[in-house]
C-alpha cells in the first residue's frame, strides 16, 4: 500500500476517534468552540464516517468500510433515539435504513469471506 494512503487513512481514523470519543474537545482545538448538545452528537457521526474512510482507505477495502460505517451508525442513532430522546422526524426510518444497509452489505461481504 502506498505509504502516504497509510498515514492519511490512519489519520482520519484516530481523528474519528477523537471525535467519537471526546467530540467537545475537538471542536474547541479545531474551532476554537466546545461542540455540545446536537453539534456533538452530528460531530460523532462524522467521526463515524472518518472510521469507515480510514477502514476502506488503509485496507483497500470499500466494502469494509462502509459496512464498518453503517453498522455503527445505525447503533449510534438507536443510542441517540432511545436514551437521550432525540428523536427527529427521520430519526427511525435513518436507524431502519442504515440497519437494512448493513444486513446487505454483511451479506455481501460474508459470501466474500467464505469464497
């Protein structure tokens, strides 16, 4: 793998991380403001995103990716939804899209695995 891919793909997912993990703190030394309330909560599901980014980037696997991207996702808006109430009009129908998502791709890539 190309060494460059490898430092940025590595790069976005300790971002991601960081984002999941501690989303007020990022914000604060990216923006210079505390991300709090509905900006924390879209800042780890872009922090989501960057794992699923880094996944397919580091191993060339797209697939991996945003399997990886989906199935946390769906967890994630599930937690939002059931113990902290936020409950948008798309909210659900986001959960029960991303939960199909990630049935089909888990399908896809485990007729992968076993070939």
């Amino acid at each position: 793998m190309n060494r460059a891919l490898a430092v940025a793909a590595i790069g976005e997912i300790v971002t991601g991380l960081a984002l999941v993990a501690i989303p007020a703190l990022v914000g604060e030394l990216l923006l210079g403001e505390a991300l709090v309330g509905v900006a924390a909560a879209a800042a780890r599901v872009a922090g989501i995103a960057l794992i699923g980014l880094g996944i397919a980037c580091w191993r060339s696997k797209p697939l991996e990716g945003m399997l990886s991207y989906s199935i946390l996702v769906t967890f994630y808006l599930a937690y939002l939804g059931l113990a902290h109430g936020m409950t948008g009009i798309l909210l659900w129908p986001a959960v029960v899209l991303h939960a199909v998502l990630s049935l089909l791709l888990a399908r896809i890539w485990w007729g992968d695995a076993i070939k």
